[in-house]
C-alpha cells in the first residue's frame, strides 16, 4: 500500500529532460537499473533520462525484472513484494501520461490475474482491463481484488491532465474457496441454512470475528448454503464444515 501525493515532477520545459524512479520491495532487494546495480530499496532516483529501461530486483532467493518506460518529468513508482515462488511475489507498477485533456483526470487499471475487480474509493467500477476517462480530482483509494489472491489497496491523487496507469500482479493467497458441507442433522433437530446472494465480487469474504476488520478466513460462492450457527448484529456465524467456522456479512445472505 503507497499513498502516492504526486507522480509529476517539479521542471521547466526549457530544462533539460528528466525522470524519476521510486522503488520499494519486500524483503529489501538490490536494484538493477539495465542490468547495472544502482543500490538498494528503498531506492530513489530523479535524475534519470526519460525512455524505456529495464528494473531489477534481486535477493538470494528470487529475481525480478521488468521493462518500463520513463516519461519525462513523470515519477514512476514500483512497489513490489519477493517470494521464493512466482506465485508468491507480486506488486504494481504506478505512473502517468499526458492526456491531452486538462479538465478530466483518467485511470487505466491491468491486472494480473485478468478479470480483477477493481474499486475506486470503496465502489465496484469494473473488472480490469479497466479505462475510466473521467475520474474527479484529488485523493483516491484504488482496490483490485481476486478469489483466492491477496486484495492490493493503492493511495494515489487524480491530477487534471493526466492519466494513472496502475500496472498489478496480485499473490496467491492460501485461503480457498470451500465447497458446501453436507451434514446430516440428527432425529428432531431442524437446522437453519442460509444462502450466499450474488456480491460484486462474485465472491464473498468469510471472516474470524463478526466485525469487518477481522482477518479472512476463506471465502464463499453465490448460491452456496451453509448451516447457520448464530447470529450477532448483522453477521451470520456459519458451518463451513472441516470444523471450521466463520462469519459473514448478514446483507449478503439469506436464510432458508
């Protein structure tokens, strides 16, 4: 998570051209700037010619590399986390483009897994590859979201005349979309089942405590059901069978 303030660096057009390059990572990484080490993350640097060059990060157990193209008086931003596997490191590379337009400000969200739920300021937009040509100015939360991966909030400011390009790939995370359990009461009990709605995700969070800042636990399907357990102001407590148990938001299910 970053809070971008601003990708626009200060210059004069009669100035020489220059960009800028931000880089964080998680663990500390060393930087590789077209092949060259350039120090360590945290690392900054807005001396650099504007033009496509190639960044790396490295550490004993993973190497990462990509291309970029530095545009000029443009602050990029990577910020990016090392796993011992693809599937565990991930990130996002954030920078911006003229638009041509000085009234509107505009995002354009890629994600990697393709088909992520993007949300601007807690609201469902769409699902990425995702061009918003309008976005009104000032601080703006961005969510990307996926089943079964890491959800990844960015803090960035929309600037009139210009474009972000948010650039993700999301890590896979252990929690697994669980199938319905089937349970078989016992003679006189009646078991109360509730039904998971559709949701803008097309998934639903299952959660340790009833409180929306508790921890994920797993996450469930539209049209899945599930015995009820209990109920606690707005939460349904459900059998997720396996023995586990979690809660979910009472809005976004049904009782049968």
């Amino acid at each position: 998570m970053v809070l971008l303030s601003s990708l626009i660096l200060g210059g004069c057009s009669v100035l020489p051209k220059k960009s800028g390059i931000e880089i964080m990572s998680y663990p500390p990484a060393k930087v590789l700037i077209n092949g060259k080490e350039s120090g360590m993350t945290p690392y900054k640097n807005t001396t650099l010619k504007p033009g496509d060059i190639e960044i790396g990060l490295e550490t004993n157990d993973y190497k990462w590399s990509k291309k970029v193209r530095l545009n000029n008086n443009i602050n990029t931003v990577i910020d990016w986390e090392l796993g011992k596997e693809e599937k565990q490191s991930g990130g996002y590379v954030l920078y911006m483009e003229r638009t041509g337009n000085s009234k509107n400000s505009g995002i354009l969200v890629n994600v990697n897994p393709d088909k992520a739920a993007v949300a601007i300021d807690g609201e469902i937009k769409g699902f990425s590859p995702l061009r918003i040509d309008s976005v009104t100015e000032g601080d703006r939360q961005i969510t990307l979201s996926y089943p079964g991966f890491k959800t990844v909030n960015v803090f960035v400011k929309a600037v009139p005349g210009y474009q972000l390009i948010v650039e993700a790939k999301l890590i896979e995370e252990g929690v697994e979309n669980l199938p319905t359990p089937t349970i078989t009461p016992t003679v006189g009990e009646k078991i109360t089942m509730v039904v998971i709605k559709e949701t803008e995700t097309g998934w639903l969070r299952v959660r340790q405590q009833a409180n929306s800042e508790s921890g994920e636990i797993a996450r469930v399907n539209p049209k899945d059901k599930y015995p009820l357990m209990e109920e606690n102001q707005g939460w349904y407590k459900i059998d997720l069978g396996g023995g586990k148990e979690g809660w979910i938001s009472a809005k976004y299910a049904d009782k049968l």
